[in-house]
C-alpha cells in the first residue's frame, strides 16, 4: 500500500479584516499571525476499497476541510481509486490555531501527490483556500502557512492572489498559547459583529502595517479583541494575569477561546505558570519558519 505524508505548520492568526466576495480566491482576509513548529501531519494512503476514508487523532471529530479537499482531488483524478487519510493533529481543535486551514494544506500536499496529478504547490494551496471558504472553516490562514514565520497578510486572497509579508524575530522566542475553550467560527463569520469587527480590525491592521514588529502585533491583537467584543472572560483573565507577571504583550488568537504571547526562553516557565494557575491547557511552541511541505 502506497502511502504520502505531508505536514503544515498550525497557524494563529492575532488579528483580521475580512474581505467576503463572489470569487472564492478573491475571498481572504487581511491580518496577521504565526506559523508554528505545532502542526497537522496528513497521511494519505492507496486503499483497495473504494471512496475515502478519514480518521483523525485521538479520536477527534472529522475536519470537514479535509473531505473537501479529497473530494476536490479525486475529482481530477482520471481513474478510480480508494484512499485513506489519517489527520494526526499537535494542537487543540477549535482553537483559533488554524487547524482547519493547516489540514486542508497538508491533505492537498499529500493526496495530490500519492494521485500524481499534475498540479503546482500553488495549485494545490489554492484548493486549500477554497476549501477554508466554502467550509467557512477560515479565511486566510493558507495565506500564511505556504509562507511560515511571524506574517502579515496585506492583501487577502488565495495564495497567487494575495501579499503576505513577514516580521523578523529572535531566535530565542518561543509562542506559549493558553487554550481555554473552542468556538464556532462560522457562527462569528457569518454573524452582525462582521462590521464592528472589520472597521476595527482594518485601523489596527494599517498601524501594524506601518510598525511593523511582533510586540506590535501582540499589542494591536489584545486590542482587537477587546475592542470588538470577541475577547472571553477567560482571555480577559488571562490578559490581566500576564501583565501581573511582567509580561505585557499578548492577544487572542482569532477565532478562539486562547491567549497566546511571544517569550524569550527564560520567560517560558513563567508564562506557562501564569496560564496553568488559570486552568488552561498550555501548548509551548517554536515559530517556524517553514512553510508547509511534504515529509
């Protein structure tokens, strides 16, 4: 049995300004976030029974991402052929740390190549994208993970149609992310807050765009959240924590019930005290400057 595994960063996107169209790879958003070392491995295999089949580790609920992507690819593929993927995920679901974005990558990597269509990396992002929208999963989280590091996303889009740009960091920094909870993003999407939601985020996006550092992003990300209501109590509680301990940058990551801060080393422990004494589940992570990619 044939198998291919791809694997993509998770990404925590800080801050948006959506951009809803008719044309799915015009659809995006602007904003900013980062790709982390945490990610979703995709393994996708040849299967004699026909159809697809999805698991995802520990048992967790199906990505409907995923099937949308497969369904995509085999329907490009000239003959028939069962597969099976396996989804095995580093990080929490539903957290605003792009799982559903990062998944629909790593499945397009991988099933595109274990079906040998004769499609481009960017071909295969693009599907990723399009899939986030129709699922109403995500908006421009591919945007990022094709490109890695700490990003800002300046014109939304469809990778190939869309700007991102990156910010420079320490090498010693480490993301530290205190996840409270998951939410829905479709209902957030497609909800009256859009408005409110998009002025503030377009005015705080523009000043990142003109200070262009990551205490700048941790800084206009709480804002955000704040300002537009989509802050929890325990992010709010969270925030208040942290600037308690000394550490004053950090926001929440969109759309999810998480806070999350950037650290040098020798801040990791006290973070990840702060968030533990807050009942969170505390993930620890490296910003990774890769891509997603085939493994």
């Amino acid at each position: 049995m044939r198998c291919v595994s791809a694997w993509s960063p998770a990404g925590l996107s800080g801050i948006f300004e959506t951009h809803i169209v008719e044309d799915p790879l015009l659809t995006g958003a602007r904003g900013a976030g980062l790709a982390l070392k945490k990610g979703v491995t995709v393994t996708a295999c040849e299967s004699e029974q026909q159809g697809v089949k999805i698991s995802i580790s520990d048992g967790g609920k199906i990505i409907p991402t995923v099937s949308t992507v497969a369904k995509k690819l085999l329907s490009m593929f000239p003959g028939q052929l069962g597969v099976e993927i396996y989804v095995d995920v580093s990080v929490p679901i539903g957290g605003g740390l792009g799982t559903s974005g990062a998944s629909a990558l790593a499945t397009a990597l991988a099933l595109g190549r274990l079906l040998g269509l004769r499609v481009s990396y960017l071909d295969l992002a693009r599907i990723a994208h399009v899939a986030e929208v129709e699922c109403k999963t995500g908006l421009g989280t591919v945007s990022g993970l094709v490109v890695g590091g700490v990003v800002i996303v300046v014109r939304p889009g469809a990778p190939g149609n869309d700007l991102v740009d990156r910010l420079l960091f320490d090498k010693d920094m480490k993301a530290i992310i205190g996840f409270f909870g998951s939410r829905s993003k479709p209902e957030i999407l497609s909800s009256a807050r859009l408005p409110l939601i998009d002025t503030v985020g377009k005015r705080l996006i523009d000043e990142l765009i003109h200070e262009r550092s990551l205490e700048k992003l941790l800084e206009v990300s709480k804002r955000f959240s704040l300002e537009t209501g989509l802050a929890t109590e325990s992010v709010k509680r969270a925030f208040k924590a942290l600037e308690e301990a000394g550490i004053p940058y950090a926001g929440q990551t969109q759309i999810g019930d998480a806070v999350f801060t950037v650290v040098r080393d020798e801040q990791v422990d006290r973070a990840v005290g702060v968030l533990n004494n807050l009942k969170a589940k505390t993930i620890v992570s490296e910003i990774s400057w890769e891509p997603a990619r085939l493994v």
